[in-house]
C-alpha cells in the first residue's frame, strides 16, 4: 500500500488551520464583515460583520500544496487553473462589495463574462493539451461512453458555470458548503486514485484545505467563504469531473449543489407565474429547513449525509 496521498492532506489542513489566526482578524480590519438580508432568516442578523472571504484561507493552502505536485502530475494544471479562475472572479466580487462597498458586486453581465472567459481557457487547455476527451463515462453502465461531438463543448459551459453556481448557492449556512463539498472532494480523491487519473494530489489538498477551514467555518463560524471560496470549489468540482469525464456523476454526488439551484429556479418561476406566491418558504432551499425549525447544524449534518450517501452510489456507479 502507498500511503503518499495522505502527505498533501497534511500538508494543506497545516497551512489552512495555521492561517486561519492570521486571516480572520486581517480580514476583521479590513472590516470584510458579512452583510445579511433583512428580510432574510431572522437568526441569521447577528452574523452581520463575521469577516467573508475566508475562502483565501484553503484556496492559498491548496495552491502552494499543489505546486509541490505539479511537475510530477501535470494533470492537475487544468483543475488548479479552473479553481483558481474562480476564486479570482469570487475574490473580485467579494472585494466589491465588501471593501469598496458596491453593494452589489461584479454586475450578473460582468461574472458571466468572467465565469464564460475562465471556462473557455480550460476548455482549450484540456483540448489542446491534454489527452482527456469530452466524452462522459455512463453512471450505472460501466465501460459505456456518451459522445456528444461538437455539442459537448457546449455543455461543458453549461456544466462548469452551473456548477458554480450550485455551489454558491448551497454556501448560505455555516459549514454547509464546505462540508458537502469536502465529501465530493474524498469521493473525487478515491476514484482519481483508482482510475489512475493524476489529479489526486490535487483533490488530497482540497480535502486537507476544507479541513482547516472548517475549524474556522462550523457554526458558530467565526468567518465565511465568500464567494472567493464557493466559486473556487465550485471550479473544482467541475474540474475534476471533466479531468475523470465525469460530468454526469455531478448529477448523483453533488446532489445538494442541483437541488439548491432548482429550489431558486422553481422559487423565482412560480412566484413570477403566481404574482407573488411561493412554493418554499426561502430559497436556496436550506433556508426553507431553517424557516421550518431546523437548526443551522442539523441542516449541515443531514445535507451531509445525503452527500456522503449519494457519493457511495457514485462510486457504485463507475
């Protein structure tokens, strides 16, 4: 057995749990304090001020742990660039809106720009120079490939940028993003190590980097992700599953990520078609939980579970 994967997780959980006394009161002083909606959940006002985009904490640790790997596992390149395009693009609007105090951050048009600019590189990188094809392996029928030609291309876009997007939606409670997304990131660890795909120092370190942060993250959360964190996870998930063509296990692993964004979607529709109705009681769907009586940790755990379940059907399923 070669126990060497476990040396990144170290690695990274060491940089990320030791830069979490050193972020949070810099970003206190910055006063990068998290503004809530009024009109939002009521328990949700005294987080008003908890210093956001903590996400620098595990995007750094994971960043400095993967150079270590790099020369030995170029694979990685393509998921590192994805990860860090976003939490750039998340660190812009974060910036906006928090230090420049531009209440609404990077305008919907501007990110999508961003978000389409960051995705076409990558999309040219795994083209151009990497051996990986578009075709996306079958859940539940091993050995299969769907090819969609040309069509792929397309909806690699629209795969990687609404993943993205999933994840920030699911980022609305303390530890919930990071928690779910730490177990994606196992789940893409374990098959990257038994498809031989190259890419596991890299999901190691995401793995180590969500742990250290959680120590920050879980409720009471002494600082948020940001969408410098939530976009940058989100880049990775994508990441990984075109690096593994796995596009479609997205669909069963990161569950929480879809139904968080349907929740909205459906929200927004219904309340459109209705003139003022709503289906939940607040989207993303989490907060209709907290809304019904739930604690903010019992949502965390029970969303984790699902994604833990729903990541062994992912592995059934290769």
């Amino acid at each position: 057995m070669d126990f060497q994967v476990v040396i990144p997780v170290l690695i990274s959980f060491g940089i990320s749990a030791i830069l979490g006394p050193v972020v949070i009161p810099f970003l206190k002083k910055l006063k990068m304090g998290q503004t809530e909606r009024v009109e939002g959940v009521q328990s949700h006002l005294k987080k008003a001020g908890t210093p956001t985009m903590g996400g620098v904490m595990f995007l750094v640790s994971t960043v400095i742990t993967a150079l270590f790997y790099v020369k030995d596992y170029p694979k990685i390149i393509p998921v590192l660039f994805l990860t860090l395009g976003f939490g750039l693009i998340g660190f812009l609007d974060d910036y906006l809106k928090v230090v420049l105090r531009r209440s609404d951050g990077l305008l919907a048009w501007q990110k999508l720009l961003l978000q389409v600019v960051v995705t076409g590189i990558f999309t040219f990188y795994i083209l151009n120079y990497t051996d990986i094809s578009l075709t996306m392996r079958i859940p539940f029928w091993s050995g299969h490939y769907l090819d969609l030609g040309w069509l792929a291309v397309p909806l690699l876009f629209f795969a990687v940028i609404g993943t993205v997007n999933g994840v920030n939606f699911t980022d609305g409670l303390d530890g919930l993003a990071s928690s779910v997304t730490l177990i994606v990131a196992v789940f893409f660890t374990v098959v990257s190590i038994g498809l031989k795909s190259g890419i596991e120092p890299f999901t190691c370190a995401v793995v180590g980097g969500l742990m250290g942060f959680l120590l920050y993250n879980v409720y009471p959360a002494k600082v948020f992700m940001g969408d410098t964190g939530s976009l940058a996870l989100g880049g990775f998930v994508a990441g990984c599953a075109y690096m593994m063509q796995m596009p479609l296990f997205i669909l069963i692993v990161g569950l929480i990520y879809l139904v968080e964004v349907l929740s909205v979607m459906i929200q927004v529709t219904y309340f459109k078609a209705t003139h003022g109705k709503r289906i939940f009681r607040m989207t993303p769907i989490h907060h209709h939980f907290e809304l019904g009586g739930w604690s903010e940790t019992r949502v965390v755990a029970v969303f984790s579970i699902i994604t833990a379940i729903m990541c062994l059907i992912g592995l059934l399923a290769l």
